[in-house]
C-alpha cells in the first residue's frame, strides 16, 4: 500500500485517520512531490562557488542570465548573478548565502538555437547554503521539479520564501525528482511520474525552443497555462507555477503541446488525468494505516506489525525505526497524533485496545502492554485520537454491543482525565479536533440526531443537543487556521418524501460558534460524492475524500479526492481527482495534512 503526502506551508501537529487498504501489490509511501525531500543532493558544496550549465529544447543556452537567490523565512536574497557563454555554463561566486537558507537559482532569456527568447525562464532550487548541488544542469525538467517541489512557498511575485522546515524540506525534495547534476529524471519516482515529469518538460522545451513569446509554442502554452479570471504567464516559469497551482488545468489541450517536443523520453502519449505527480518510499511497516507528521517534517507512519516507523527529513528511517516498543507489537495501528512535545500517541486496535506512547526518538514511554482505556464493564474500540495545547490526547469511542459512546481525555502518563459517556443508542462520536482554546469538537454521528458538540474536561459546553449543521448528517470534520468548522455531510434526502429519493452530500463550513457559513446545502462542487475524510491544507485549501465511482486508467475507481478553496469554490474538475487502482500504479487512500492523489 502506498501513500500520497502534500504538506502545507507550515506544519503543526496532526493525525491522520486509518487508511484503507485497497492495493496489496505495493507497501510504500507516495510522497507528492510537493515538500517532503527524501535523500541528500549527490554533489554537495559549503563554500561559496556555484556552477551551472543552462540547457533548454536540448541544447545550450547562451546569453541567458542565471540569479542566485538565498530564501529565508521572510524574503529572498539575490546572492550572485552571472551570464552563459556560447556553451550555457556559468561560474558563479556566491556572496554568504547562510547555512539554513534554501538556494536556488532562476535562468532568464538566451538562446536555444532560434535566436533571442524572452519567454525562456527556467529555474532549479539546489539545497541549502551549506549543503546544495553543484555544478547543476537548469532545463525545462529541473523546472518542473523545482516548481512542483516548491509551490506553496512561490509567492506572486516569484520570489521563494516560508518557514522552517518546511522550506527546507520542500526544496531537498527536488533531489527525489530530478538528478540535478545529470538533467535527468530521479530513479525514486513512482512508475507513471517520470513519464509525468517528461510530459511536462517537453510543454515548457516546445516553447523554450521557438523563436519567442510570440511563436505558436509559446502562445499556446501561455493560453493554455492561464487560470480563469487571471493574467497570462508570459515566461515558461510562470506558465510551470499555473499549471503546478491549478492541476487539472486544460490537461487535453496542454498535452497536445507537449507533443511538439520528444527531448524528454519517455513521455504520456495520452493525457493525464490531472498535472499532479507522486514518489515512492518505503514506509517500514506492513500496509500504512495511519500517518501523523511532527513539527520538524519527520513522518511517522503506523501500520500492522512491526510497529511505528518513522521517517526523517531528508525521508530516512531514523535509528531504531521501526518502533515496537510500549504496547505496539502485534496491533493494527488505528489513530495516531503528535504532542506539542514531539511525543507520539498510538491507538492499538481491539482486542488488546491500549495506548501507545513514544518520545520523539521513538523510545517506549508508555509500559510494554501499553496505556489501557478499559473503565466499567464495557472494552472500548477506539476510533480518532487528537492532541491538546496541554500534551492531553482526546479519544473517540464507540462501543457496540451494547451500543454504548464515549469521548476520553487521556493525561500524559496514560491515565484517564474526563470521560463523557453519552447516552445509550444516542451518542455516536466519530472524528474530532481541538480548537485554540483547547475544547474538542467531536461529531455526533447518531442517526437519531446527528450534530456537532463541543466539550471540554469538564463535559460538554455545547448546548444540552449540540449543533445542527443546516439539516445535514454530519460524518467528519476538520478546523481551519481561523477556527471555522468544516464537515462532510452524507446521505441526505431531499425532494419528494416518496420513492424514488433522491439524496446528495455536500460539505458544510461553519464559524466558531456553529453557524453556518455555506449555503443551506454546502458545497458540492469539485467531484464531492459521499464525502468521508475532511482535511485543511496549508493554504486553507479543503480536501475532500470521495467515495464515487469515476474512470481512471484501470478502469474504474470507487475513490476521489475533491479540492476547494477557502471559499468553498471547487479547485478540483467534475469528477475530482480520481484515485487509480493498482493497474495505474502505487495507490494509498488518507488524509489530515496529507492528500491522495491519481498518478
């Protein structure tokens, strides 16, 4: 099983809720190629000396400028500049980039063969300032590398900055995409990504190749490359950073020109289903059921046995992982998240249901048979788990037999602080999440009267009947940076009150006290078809888990995912961004942070 993971612009602390195992032909993680760096540039340098040849359509470039920049958390630095002679190289003396500041250098205008090109802009990050890659090849494929790499920290303007680590991160990540010293393609791509990747070099290199912005290459690609309601690129970076920002922009009419231009083999010879690519890294356990990721980037990954795994930025295991330790071996993995201390809590599945605890070096804290959760006569069957601004963890619950909810507050030796048993057949808690006060929002999923509620450690502090979410049956739920509520609601009927019903989901968003923010039924845009897993990007985008059947190379697929803006407007097309099966390569499902993706 694989798994797709898109950072945001930050990190913080999260969990993701248990995946679904839909491929046994692949135990991996797929890691979007958006943040995550996995591996240490082949060719490092600490000194202040950087080289470059610059190569567009496959041949040199002359007479184009190559900056150097230096990005930090707040602004970019030009750190050294420099001109190509006949041959596309250039030796650059870098002025005191700073050892944490992310490098990368953008190479404007020159010649490929056809005279001046103004449109020509290509660009490659290549580490930080005291470990990046040089001498480097800037191409059309290092652009795409580092464009996609880098998205979230590209502000308009076109300057990279953020902060740390995930600037750092995101920029080591351009490594596991291209061999920047060799302008190739990495051997850590997914199986469909270079073919991905080449596609997309070849779009910028038609362009890059023609005789100015003025050619049909390049007009065609700028059209093409223009998001609605927005200004046309007018270089190939810029074309790249539109594509990169809006997926499943004109993806017929964008392969189509890639198809002018064969430099980089092997490529699509049909169109994608979107201009999303993926990696593959081991995950170290046996088929990844949950994911939460710490506030240096390190991913740690649970599964069924042997345990915890975690990976390091650059994607390393660290020592020692796989963890088996503190109640961990022989359990399915069924929720995890992050303290603010950097520990690690793990929910083990039924029977042997307990809590796990972890330092950050992944060192037992808990005992070896785990924290147990066992009060009264009933066993509980955890089910979400999220962490307080105290280090507590909160713990949904749903017992059956007899039917029987609760929500727990677990202090950090294990022990139990509060717990809410609700009523008997009437309290049905599924997700959760903590809000900046600490109080926990947890979902009502109770058939008879499905709502939102909120407690804190000494109960409920919602109304006696909690929140109604505008008619809708609310199933999962996710908070955005300024606290609004946003839920996925499924199966409800509207329309005539005979057969044939008619039901449709939506996704609701509400302020911080519970009213509501979208229309009486939502949004529904983008793909959303019964609607499970909810979560909130970086950038506030909203990512939606869709079960719906749509056509995927393979076939079909029952999985899609959806993307709205903070708006609730649709980013993602009609029928979402569908998850392929096996056929089409490594797949995963999940979400929080992350975000599952179609090759």
């Amino acid at each position: 099983m694989g798994l797709n993971v898109i950072y945001p612009k930050d990190y913080s602390s999260a969990s993701i809720p248990r995946l679904l195992d839909v491929s046994r032909a692949h135990r991996a993680i797929l890691v979007a190629a958006m943040l995550l760096g996995l591996f240490v540039p082949t060719v490092a340098h600490a000194g202040t000396s950087f080289s470059a040849t610059v190569v567009g359509a496959g041949h040199p470039i002359g007479g184009s400028t190559v900056t150097v920049y230096a990005a930090g958390p707040l602004a970019a630095t030009v750190v050294g500049s420099g001109q190509t002679n006949s041959s596309g190289v250039v030796s650059i003396t870098l002025s005191n980039p700073g050892g944490n500041a992310v490098v990368y250098a953008i190479a404007t205008a020159g010649d490929a063969g056809h005279g001046a090109n103004s449109a020509i802009a290509l660009m490659s990050a290549v580490g930080t300032g005291s470990n990046y890659t040089s001498p480097v090849v800037i191409d059309e494929l290092a652009t795409i590398a580092s464009v996609w790499s880098m998205r979230a920290f590209i502000h308009p303007d076109r300057s990279i900055f953020g902060p740390s680590p995930g600037l750092q991160n995101a920029a080591l990540t351009v490594t596991n995409l291209a061999d920047l010293a060799h302008g190739q393609s990495s051997a850590l791509l997914s199986s469909s990504a270079p073919d991905k990747l080449n596609t997309l070099a070849n779009l910028l290199a038609a362009c890059v190749g023609s005789s100015g912005a003025s050619s049909s290459d390049c007009a065609g690609l700028f059209s093409n490359a223009t998001p609605s309601q927005q200004t046309p690129p007018q270089d190939t970076m810029a074309a790249a950073i539109d594509i990169a920002n809006n997926p499943p922009l004109n993806v017929a009419q964008l392969f189509a020109i890639s198809s002018y231009s064969s430099v980089y083999a092997p490529a699509y010879t049909q169109p994608p289903y979107n201009w999303l690519v993926a990696l593959n890294v081991p995950a170290g356990v046996y088929i990844p059921t949950v994911v939460a990721i710490d506030s240096s980037g390190a991913i740690w990954v649970g599964g069924r046995e042997p345990g915890v795994a975690k990976l390091l930025p650059p994607g390393v295991p660290a020592p020692g992982s796989p963890f088996t330790g503190g109640g961990l071996a022989g359990n399915l993995t069924e929720g995890m998240a992050i303290d603010p201390s950097g520990h690690a809590w793990i929910l083990n599945d039924y029977p042997a249901t307990t809590i796990s605890e972890l330092d950050s070096d992944g060192s037992a804290i808990s005992p070896a048979s785990g924290y147990p959760l066992v009060t009264n006569q009933y066993l509980p069957q955890p089910g979400f788990i999220a962490g307080d601004q105290s280090g507590n963890v909160w713990i949904t619950n749903i017992q059956q037999y007899p039917w029987y909810g609760r929500l727990f507050e677990v202090g950090q030796s294990g022990q139990v602080i509060s717990q809410f048993d609700g009523p008997p057949a009437a309290f049905e808690p599924t997700s959760l999440a903590i809000d900046a006060a600490g109080k926990a929002w947890v979902v009502d999923h109770s058939t008879r009267l499905p709502r939102l509620r909120q407690f804190n450690s000494m109960g409920p502090v919602s109304p006696k009947d909690g929140y109604k979410v505008a008619g809708g049956h609310p199933n999962r739920l996710a908070l955005d940076k300024s606290g609004n509520i946003w839920t996925s609601n499924d199966g409800i009927r509207v329309g005539p009150k005979r057969p044939p019903h008619h039901y449709i989901d939506w996704i609701a968003k509400l302020n911080p006290k519970a009213k509501a923010l979208s229309p009486p039924h939502g949004y529904r845009g983008g793909g959303i078809s019964d609607p499970i897993w909810i979560a909130i990007d970086g950038a506030g985008n909203v990512w939606v888990y869709d079960l719906a059947g749509v056509p995927t190379c393979g076939g079909s697929t029952n999985f899609d995912l959806s993307e709205l803006d903070p708006n609730g407007n649709p980013i993602s097309p009609q029928l979402g961004y569908p998850i392929a099966p096996a056929t089409c390569g490594e797949v995963s499902l999940g979400l929080r942070v992350l975000q599952t993706v179609c090759l």
